[in-house]
C-alpha cells in the first residue's frame, strides 16, 4: 500500500478548496443574480418602463389576485384619497374602501382562504368590505363569501350580482320532471328526467324572464324565508340574510348595463367625485341564455362584468364570460358607437383561462390588454380536469411573460416550444397573490408570496424575471 506523501496530500487538498471554492463563488453568483436581476423591459408592452416610480401613497390603488384555490377571488383597495369615512366612524385601518369580487373556492376546504386574506389586510381592527360583486353563483365564486358572511369578523354592506338564482322544482311553475318542450335553463338526470335545480324561463328569441330574477333584498329574503332556494345559493342567500337582520346598510341590487354601481356612492356621499369611473359593461338589462339550454354557459354568459378606469389605467373584470356573451358584449357595445369600453391595461382573464373565450378578438391589438391576470388552483389546471390556462389562450395575449397566475409562471418561456405537449415542464408551480398597484399614471403587477404580508409587497428592485413587471405606463404611446 502506498502512503500518501505529506505534499501530495497538500496538494490534494487544496485542489478540493479550490473546486469547492469555485462551486460556491458560482452558486454565489448565480443566486445574486437570480435574486437581484429586476424584470426586464419587454419591447412587446408597447408602453415606457421604469424601475423606479415615485407616487403619492394617497392615490395608490391596489388590486389583489388572491389565490383561493380553484376560483376566482379579487379585492379591490380604492385609493386612500377616496375614503367615505373622513371622520372617526371607523378606525384607521377599515377606512379604505373596498371591494370584494366573488370569493372562491371550489374546494370547501379553501373558502376560508379569502377572509383570511382580508384579515391579513387589515390586522388591527375588523375589516369593513363595503362593495360585494358575486359575478354569477356558481361554486367557484360563493363558497368564500358565503364563509365571510357566516363565520368572520368582516363586515359585508352592498351586494351586486346578475340576478340569477337556483330555485328547487316545483316553485314558481318550475316541473319536476323534464321534457323537451319545456322553455326553461334546468339541470335535469338524463336517464329518469328528473330535474334537480332551476334557473329561469325564457321566450322563443332566448332572453330569461325577469320574472324569476333577484331584483334586490326584500325579493331575496322572501324568496329565501320560504325555502325556494335549492344548494349553495340557498347557503349564500341565507347567510345574507341573516347579516341584514342587524345591518340595515345591506343591500342585494342586481347589476346591468346602466344600472345603478359602485361609484353611484360617491353622490350619495358627497365626496368630490374622483378620477375613476367604474361601469357595468355586462350583462345587458335582459338577460339571455347561451349554449342553447346550457345552464353552465348561460349562468358563466350572464357574468357581472365591469371596467374599471383610474386615471389613465384601465383593466377589466369579466367573471367567467365565455366566447358567446363576448361576442354579444361586442356587438352590444358595437351599436352604441362605445367600442372603447372593451379596450385595457390589464385583462382579468375570463373564465380562469379556458379556451371558451373569444380568443380571436386579441388578434386585434385594439382590445389586446398589456398583462393579464388569472385566477386557478390545482382542479383548474390539471390534465383530467379544466386544463386551465389553455396555451391558445397564453399565446393570443402575448405570451407568457404578459400572463400572470394565482398558480403557475413561467420557468424557461420558449415562445417556439410553445404547444399542449411541453408548455408543462416550462411551468413551476407558485400558489401566490397576484397584485397589480397603480396610481393612475403608472401600474405594475407583481406576485406576493403567500405566507408574506401583503401590506408590504415587494419593490421592483426585489423582483426578478417572472415574477412581475417593471412599472409601466399607463398611457399608451408615451
Ligand atoms: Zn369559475
């Protein structure tokens, strides 16, 4: 056995310091600029970018994506400078006003994840949410405010929604067993005919009777107080319900084209009306059913949708409309010569990203919005189940670095390896808030980690490629 001289071993070992050495310098340096390295400026924005941007805190608005699992959830933080409560009604903490947009989650184990988020929101008091949109009562949207409604500290004020309802059969000249004649949107077993829940009648060109529509809440506390809701509306109705028992500022107004909104307060209250316009730019007045006698399509086709204008920014908010009401909004919009309603900033992805939107109207760089957001959780986005996003989807609005999501982002985007095959391994999953912070002029959007506090999202300098956007302008062709 040959031993080792004392130079040999010497020399050996420094060997090893030095490949140790370079391994870790490496790393080093990788994680430096991993960390380190902002957002780049992406020519495709078509807008002026900037690291840094200096904004007054009163006219910051924020808008969180929250991540509730499977569904939609989205809290709108109006700017300081247009709080109601200028007195000492409320304290510091509730004064900003909010508003909450559905509040997930499919699965019931998530439907507390919105109110916790409120809370970790407002930490040193019981937050006060004073605007409440429900897009449309499907599961995905209701679970959670039905839980912030029956089990939290929040207190809820205005409801709005589309005036759809799930009514058990046999109320209000609903049958029990269906048959092909029958001109109304039902679940029914196809084998016994049963049917299992109702929607609405509708006449011979497809529009819904008003008749079985909520118009507001003494409608929804009869209708509810006799039992005539069937499920999770009936939950949500009751939870309502029983909050407007000892809070006489609830209301339950159905929202439309022209109907009365959000901003409508602003008179009531007498504060100088702001720089921000808030309107309802679906569903019409008269509702109507898609996808033939589809309940899933007419209930996601019948969405509360709004645009909402700050300044120069604009972004919209669509629920789950899908490719048919999108193009009714279209030409809606087309006859009253208001096109312009259609065109953002930033896109709240309709429908979590599905491919039942109308992609084909992004081909047009008109309505083409500079970021869009997407709400899904892991039911949404795996191969049995929605295969949300769709890469057609990610694709027509511009790619992935234009695409952020409460569940997924972009690890290596390769715009010519881009197809339903691969676009999986390009992925990591990050179950993180989306939040999007403007002051009018200029807006950026960045992920929050969930366990982080989300009063104190990262800077731009803090987040790298993939993570979020630079700031860019709200202007287009500064
Ligand atoms: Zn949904």
């Amino acid at each position: 056995v040959n031993k080792l001289s004392n130079s040999q071993t010497k020399d050996m070992s420094s060997a090893v310091f030095k490949v140790m050495g370079a391994i870790i310098i490496f790393c080093i340096i990788n994680a430096v600029s991993l960390n380190a390295q902002p957002p780049p400026n992406y020519e495709t924005f078509n807008r002026t970018q900037k690291i840094s941007h200096d904004f007054e805190v009163d006219d910051l608005m924020r808008i969180w994506i929250v991540n509730v699992g499977q569904g939609d959830g989205v809290i709108i933080q109006m700017p300081e400078k247009y709080n109601y409560y200028m007195g000492d009604e409320y304290d510091e903490n509730s004064q900003r006003v909010d508003i909450l947009i559905d509040g997930g989650s499919n699965d019931a184990n998530n439907a507390e994840l919105i109110g916790k988020f409120i809370n970790k929101l407002y930490p040193e008091s019981d937050p006060i949410i004073e605007h409440t949109v429900i897009t449309h009562h499907d599961r995905d949207h209701i679970l959670g405010i039905i839980d912030i409604a029956a089990d939290t500290n929040i207190m809820l004020k205005k409801f709005y929604h589309n005036g759809l309802a799930t009514y058990k059969p046999g109320i209000h000249d609903f049958p029990t067993t269906y048959s092909s004649n029958l001109n109304a949107v039902v679940s029914y077993n196809s084998t016994t005919k049963a049917i299992s829940r109702c929607m609405a009648f509708y006449d011979d060109d497809g529009k819904l009777y008003d008749r079985n529509l909520i118009q507001n809440l003494s409608q929804f506390k009869t209708e509810s107080n006799q039992g005539n809701f069937k499920g999770d509306f009936a939950d949500l109705a009751k939870a309502v319900v029983d909050l407007s028992q000892d809070n006489s500022e609830i209301t339950y107004n159905r929202a439309f084209i022209g109907s009365s909104f959000i901003m409508d307060d602003y008179e009531e209250f007498d504060v100088e009306p702001p720089l921000m316009e808030i309107e309802v730019i679906w569903p019409a007045d008269t509702l109507q059913r898609h996808g033939g006698k589809s309940w899933a399509k007419t209930i996601n086709g019948n969405s509360v949708s709004f645009n909402l204008k700050y300044g120069e920014f604009e972004m919209l908010f669509n629920g789950d409309i899908n490719k048919s009401a999108q193009k009714a909004q279209h030409k809606y919009f087309q006859q009253k010569d208001k096109l312009d309603i259609l065109k953002c900033d930033v896109l709240k992805a309709p429908h979590h990203g599905s491919d039942d939107i109308w992609l084909d109207m992004y081909d047009d760089s008109t309505y083409l919005p500079v970021v869009t957001v997407a709400s899904m959780g892991e039911g949404g986005f795996s191969p049995t189940g929605h295969k949300h996003p769709r890469p057609d989807a990610i694709r027509k609005l511009g790619g992935f670095h234009r695409f952020f999501s409460t569940y997924i982002h972009e690890k290596t985007f390769n715009w010519n390896k881009m197809s339903e095959s691969t676009y999986k391994g390009m992925l990591e999953k990050t179950r993180n808030d989306i939040l999007i912070e403007t002051d009018g002029n200029w807006f950026r959007v960045v992920e929050v980690k969930r366990n982080a506090d989300p009063n104190f999202p990262p800077q731009v300098e803090e987040t790298r490629r993939g993570h979020g956007t630079l700031w860019i302008n709200a202007k287009q062709g500064d």
